[in-house]
C-alpha cells in the first residue's frame, strides 16, 4: 500500500460524482496535473483518479482580511490571526479495481500510486499489439524514491489501423518539435516490423522533407552534443525497448538539379555520396508520363468559374493536339500561342484570358526548370517518383525532397506522390508485384495547412485527395501522420477521422478555439507551457489524456 497523503471531501456544493472527487492534502506535497491517486472504496475495492486542478483554502472570509491581518499591508509583519490553510485537489475517476464507480464516500483515503497500480489506472497494463509512443513521470517533484517513470505504449491497431488509424501533431514552431516526436513514433513502428516481422502484415514509410535538410539524414547517427547526452538519451532508449540505431532501408529523392540552379538545401557533396552508396536519386517529369498531374499545381487557386478545370481536362484529355508533344518545351510553346488575341480557338468556351491565365501559373514552375525533362536517365540514379512508388516494399522508407521548391512545386511533388501511393493500395496499376506492396504505408507530411486548411479550395484535388485517405485511407492500409502549427487550422474532416491527437506547446488563443472544448481547462493551461520533448497524447485505448515524453532522436540532426 502506497503513502497516504489526504482524504476524500465531499461537501454540500462540492459532492463526489462517478466522474470526478475532491481530496485535501497537505499544502507542502508537491503534486501535479496527470499524476494518479489511488483511494480507497467499497467492498474492498479501489478506484483510482487523475488529478486536474489543484487548489489552496485558508479560513480567512475574503482577501480584505488578510491584508488587514497583516497590519493593513505592512509586508515585513507577522499576522496577529493565524490562518489554517490546506490544498484540495479536484481528480476525475478513471477506473475501478471491480469495476464499481457509485461516488466515493467522504473520509476514504487518498494513496499515492506504484508503478503497476498506475499502469493498470490508465489501461496500460494489458495492451495487445504494444508499440513505444513514449514514456511519463508521476510524482516528478517528489522525492526520488517516490518517482515513477513508466514506458507508454500504444495498440498498433488503434495507430496504424485497421481499428484506428491517423496521427495529427500540433504546436507552435520551434517549441513543440513536432517533427522529433513524428519521427520517433515512426522509428517506433520500424523498429516493431523488423522485431515482428510477418508475411501478412508490413509496413512502408514516405515522409516529406518541408524544412532545410531536417530529415535528409536520418539513417546516420546523431552527434550528440555531449557524450552524457547521449548516454542518457541511451538509457532512454533501453527503458522504452527501441533499438539504439537509426533509421534502416532509407532512400532520398531530391529534385533534380544542375550545377547553376541547385533545387534541394543538401549539400552537393552529401548528395553525391548518398549517390555513390546507391540511395539518393534525383526525380524528373517528363511530358508524356506527368502532364496528367498538372492539376495538382492548381491545388491552391480558387477556380469558381472552372476555367482552369476546363483547359486541365482539355489538356490531360488530349484535345486540341495537346497528345502529340513529347517535350514540355513545345507544350509551354502551344499554350504561349493560344494566348495571342485573335488567334483560332479549338474549343470555344476557353477564353484568350483564361489561357493567359494559365499560361502565367504553369510556366512559374515549368519553363527552365531542370525537374520538367525530355528523359530519365535511370542508370544515372535519376527516377519518376511515380514508378518508384510503385516498387515501395516493407520496412523502406522513402523521404521526398521539397523543401526548396514553390509552394505550387511544392504541391506538385505531394500530390503526385499521394495520389501514386492511393492507385497502388487500389490496384490500378495491375502490377504482377502486388503481393509483395505492403499491407501499410504511413504517409509523413509536417505543415499539413498547406494542403488540407479550412481555406482551402473545396475543388483542390489535393484537398480531395487527403480527404479520401482520412475517410478511406485505414481500409486501404494508407495512414496519414500530420503536423501543424495550428490544429484548427486544419479541415475538420482530416483531423475528425484521426485516432490519435498529440498536442505540444500551443498559444493561449489557439486553445480558445472550438477544437479544444472537450479538454478541461487545466489541461488547456498546460498546453501553454508544456517543454520540449513533452506532449499530451489521446487516443481512445488510454482511460485519460496522457502527459507523455520522448527522448531525442538517434538520427544526424542540422542545426
């Protein structure tokens, strides 16, 4: 039996309730938010609660009397009246050792939980399928012998499907490391597939790179600043069960580029060494082959009268000539003379300016712009991410490179990708492979607002896309990992159809918003000021929210 450390109150306009109880403790323990209590209750039973707000009372009527008390506000005096003061904690109920949650009584006694009673409190300690999502600390402000440090795991099931699938991450740039905790989780799910390794069931990684060269190593090892860094980082990682390497089966895909326009943040020589160990290739697009995505580079433009969509179809349907080019050259050349006045038009309801418009958003992106090309040049490590998509097997991951494009480029490279990995998981290349295409792909893309906001173009293919894996993706074996900045940002459908939510540091206004009104507000408050490497996960195994923590990642990281 755990330490005492106060008793249930249970007052005329604060009664206990099957949800939730109030306990007094001394005001010198230092407890917090998420730390679990075990009282004690009928029948020889015990329930046990989290507790959520904590709370100081003395006897004085209002604050007038204090400042009275203390010779009308003379700080350096000693109180004539000495004022009883106590703590007293409001917990919700989180469970029940035999199940049974009638209100607890008044007086029961409040315990200080193990490490097995507070596994078995937040439904830890029977998980099938457990994969790493982090680790937690009670009592982190007590004394040594009183802490508890417990690994989290999750069901792959509820993560990765196919009972629950779908991450999002939110946070504010910088502080949250929205990235860090992503990656961690995925090393978590690699590190479960090769230990776990079965012919029905396998997983895929595609991740986008969004910022610098943060994930254009990680299958080298971290230089850690310290070696006591590292070691402690180790120790973590021994306690969590993961394997202390970094990513495995790993290929990069940067844009292509020539020596006088350079398209990726990496570094020629880096690049040219992953080059010489066979896995970094530089991806193309050539007319013949893409020309049918070029919808995806309208992703972003509101088109309320369609005109877009109108020349998109008659391109991509290869009207009006457009199906005899082999070169992107002589189609920006057809479209430069659709756009004179005068000139015949093949299909009337296009008008001159709806091509000009078109003419300026497509040649920003194509017209000398090494990445649209006349031929690959496969044995010359340059590919089609499409066909290299296609070929995915398990247990690789594949990081696509994008940090450095347009914003319209950059929704290009996405959508084709996404869109290549849903005809795959659908079978509609009718590839003689297909027993071999993994049963899961997890889809890693940080900024999701870019693609998926609330403002977003209702017609955005894109936009479609993304909804269709939220909503299909879990039967498909497609899971979408997202980040953001800001969760109400995000389309209500995406982050609607998610399992998991994580949420790191967060602003005040962000928490306002409606996204965030099942949380109670002490936890809302922590929002603000949780640190880095520190998040509060939900997902519907845990019996409550979860304030968990992630060690530093294995993997090269560029400051």
């Amino acid at each position: 039996m755990g330490e005492v450390i106060g008793k249930v109150i249970a007052t005329e306009k604060n009664p206990s309730t099957i949800d939730e109880f109030f306990f007094w403790t001394s005001p010198k323990l230092i407890l917090n938010p998420f730390d679990v209590v075990k009282i004690s209750h009928i029948n020889g039973s015990f329930s046990y609660g989290v507790i959520e707000e904590i709370s100081h009372i003395t006897d004085s009527a209002n604050f007038l009397s204090s400042y009275i008390s203390n010779d009308f506000g003379d700080v350096n005096s000693v109180e004539n009246t000495h004022r009883i003061g106590m703590n007293y904690i409001k917990a919700q109920v989180i469970g029940n050792t035999k199940n049974i949650y009638i209100p607890l009584l008044n007086n029961e006694k409040v315990y200080m939980a193990n490490a097995n009673e507070i596994s078995e409190a937040l439904g830890l300690s029977n998980i099938k399928n457990p994969m790493i999502c982090g680790y937690l600390e009670m009592y982190k402000s007590s004394e040594e012998d009183k802490k508890v440090m417990l690994p989290v795991n999750i069901d792959s099931r509820f993560l990765i499907g196919p009972e629950g699938a779908h991450l999002n991450i939110s946070g504010i740039s910088g502080l949250a490391t929205k990235t860090s905790y992503a990656m961690f989780l995925l090393k978590s799910i690699q590190d479960y597939y090769i230990k776990n390794d079965e012919d029905n069931d396998s997983v895929a990684f595609v991740l986008f790179n969004v910022k610098g060269k943060d994930l254009l190593s990680i299958d080298e090892k971290n230089d850690f600043e310290s070696i006591e860094e590292r070691d402690e980082s180790y120790k973590l990682y021994d306690m969590l069960g993961l394997s202390k390497d970094p990513f495995k089966n790993v290929k990069y895909y940067y844009p292509y580029s020539e020596q006088n326009i350079w398209n990726t943040y990496m570094d020629k020589k880096t690049l040219y060494d992953q080059q010489k160990l066979n896995k970094a290739f530089m991806y193309k697009y050539i007319y013949e082959e893409d020309k049918d995505n070029l919808d995806l580079m309208f992703s972003s433009l509101d088109d309320p009268t369609q005109s877009m969509d109108s020349i998109l179809n008659y391109i991509i349907t290869n009207q009006g000539g457009f199906g005899k080019f082999t070169l992107w050259d002589d189609f920006l050349e057809e479209i430069q003379d659709r756009c004179q006045a005068g000139v015949k038009s093949y299909d009337k309801e296009i008008t001159v300016a709806s091509w000009r418009k078109f003419n300026r958003i497509i040649r920003k992106s194509i017209y000398k712009n090494a990445i649209f090309n006349d031929r690959v040049d496969y044995d010359n490590n340059e590919v089609r991410i499409n066909k290299s998509l296609k070929n995915i097997k398990k247990n690789e991951i594949h990081v696509i490179d994008i940090a450095k494009l347009n914003e319209d480029m950059q929704s290009f490279v996405f959508g084709d990708a996404i869109r290549t990995i849903y005809n795959l998981k659908l079978g509609e290349y009718g590839s003689d492979d297909e027993c071999n295409i993994p049963s899961k792909i997890v889809i890693f893309i940080d900024e999701l607002n870019k693609y998926a906001s609330t403002d977003s173009p209702k017609n955005s293919p894109i936009l479609r896309q993304i909804l269709d894996i939220a909503e299909r993706g879990r039967s498909l074996g497609i899971i979408l990992f997202s980040a953001e900045q800001f969760k109400s940002a995000i389309h209500s459908r995406v982050t609607g159809n998610c399992s998991t939510h994580v949420y790191g540091r967060t602003n005040a206004i962000e928490i306002a918003k409606s996204d965030y009104k099942f949380i109670s507000p002490v936890y809302k408050n922590m929002m603000t000021r949780l640190k880095q490497g520190e998040y509060i996960i939900q997902n519907p195994i845990f019996r409550s929210l979860l304030n968990i923590k992630f060690p530093k990642p294995l993997y090269k990281q560029y400051k």
